[in-house]
C-alpha cells in the first residue's frame, strides 16, 4: 500500500516547525527517521494532512560531550551514537545498545528522538535512558520544559509529551568512574525487536535496572535497582520480575517471556559486574 495523501513542510528551526504544528493541529505529525510513522502511513494506520520533517533543523542535531553531562540532539542517529568515541568513552553503554538496534540500512536513519518519543515499548532507547536516568527537553507553544526519562511513559504510544511539542535534546548524567555497564538482548532475528532486554548499571555502591518489551512502558524498577546496590542479584531479578508485565504474542508465553527476562538480567549483571572496578 501507499500513503494517503498529505502536505509535506521541511521547516530549518524549532520556532517554525512548532508553528506548523500549532495551525494544523491533528492534521500535522512530526517525522524524524521514519522509521516508526512511515510502515504505519504505508499500512493506512497512521493519515494525517500534514508531515513536518525536522532533518533541516540543525538546533536538533549533535553530541556534547561535557565531563559530568552528555546532550544528545534528537536528530543524532543510532549511526552517530555508534562512532562517536567521544559519547563511547563516557557512556559505554549507549553505543552497546545502539548496535544491537535493527540493522545498518535503519541505524543510519533511525534517530535517538524519534526512538524515544514515540512511546513504542518496543523500542531500545527508552529503557536505555530511563537506566541512565536521563532527562528529556521539550520545546512547545508555550515555551520548553525537562521530562525524566522515568516519568515520560505512560502507557504504549502515550507519553508526557503535549502532541504540540518536540522533543529536542536529551541530557544524560555521566557515570562515575568504577561503574559497570551492560546491555543483553534476545529477539527473534537481526532487525526484530527484544523478546525481552536489560539495561544494568552497577558499582560503587549504587546500582540502575531497567528493561524492555516487557509491559506497555519500559520498566525502570527503584526496588530491583535498591536491591543490585545492595548486592543481592537474586531480589532485584526478583523485583524486576514482578515490575514487568509481558503479554502473550508471536514471540512467546507469558512464562517463556519471563523466563527471558530473568536470562537476560542475570546475564547483564554479571557482564555489568564484571566491567566495574
């Protein structure tokens, strides 16, 4: 199938492509790799009259790479996450996770916003970010304001964002020195999403779990991640375990969801674990 029809708007600053969305109200979406809204315009699940395409606007693009904060513009693609050496030494774990997205062909399309905005659960980059407690930028009609990662998703597709505004820039607290960092991954096939995934940080005293494809939101859980600190793997697999709550689908049972869960965090702790020092 084919689109249905639509005005396409390429505006070059957050102000004008703010604007657009403010005079076409429901009519207009924002894209930015297309990854997530193009399949869904093509299955004529997804219309609207208008697309605002933000690959001109250079304000939502690059990598800053301070020595206490990461700024990531929401236009970085996974590509980008990936070869920077820069955010690869500060945060491990972003370019860990950022290859086990998809394939080449999508990671040099695909873009960090777009990855996080849309509330997709299953998505990698928002329990990614919800781990490492990072903080999201918006920009609106009525001027811009700072959302947690954690308290962003509200549910699969709804998020904390006003459907007026744009995510622009993500902030990211950079880790400690001695702290561990670790992501695992079991899906299907290469390009499919996670079956289940887990996010860990550890070392120091402090810990940060999180997983994905496991509820209608990612799942950062404060218990699981009290309990790692505390060092006591078997209670934070065990409240992480009860934080999540998987559906039956093509890619298996409720119990073999879990069973993969718990693989998978066990897994991510022991690598995470074994990187701290």
């Amino acid at each position: 199938m084919i689109p249905a029809g639509f005005e396409y708007h390429r505006p070059g600053d957050i102000a004008s492509a703010i604007g657009i969305l403010q005079q076409h109200g429901d009519e207009a979406r924002v894209i930015a790799g297309g990854h997530s809204l193009i399949p869904m315009m093509k299955l004529r699940m997804a219309e609207m009259g208008h697309l605002v395409d933000l690959q001109a606007i250079d304000e939502l693009k690059g990598i800053e790479v301070g020595a206490d904060t990461v700024s990531l513009g929401a236009m970085v693609t996974q590509h980008e996450l990936i070869t920077h050496d820069g955010l690869a030494s500060a945060i491990p774990l972003i370019r860990e996770a950022a290859l086990q997205i998809a394939d080449p062909q999508v990671r040099y399309m695909g873009t960090v916003g777009g990855n996080v905005a849309n509330g997709d659960p299953g998505n990698d980059m928002p329990g990614l970010m919800q781990c490492l407690n990072a903080t999201f930028d918006l920009s609106g009609p009525d001027g811009n304001r700072s959302v947690a990662a954690r308290d962003f998703y509200e549910a699969a597709y709804f998020t904390a964002r006003d459907d007026e505004e744009i995510l622009t820039r993500i902030s990211i607290p950079v880790p400690g020195a001695g702290v561990g960092q670790a992501y695992e991954k079991q899906k299907r096939k290469i390009g499919d999403y996670a079956t289940a995934a887990a996010a860990v940080m550890v070392g120091n005293g402090q810990a940060s779990v999180a997983m994905t494809n496991l509820a209608d939101t990612p799942i950062w859980s404060d218990a699981a991640s009290a309990a790692l600190a505390a060092g006591n793997v078997d209670a934070c697999v065990a409240a992480m375990l009860d934080a999540i709550d998987p559906v039956e689908d093509n890619r298996g049972p409720v119990e073999f969801k879990k069973h993969v869960a718990a693989v998978m965090l066990r897994r991510a702790i022991a690598r995470a674990q074994s990187r701290a020092s």
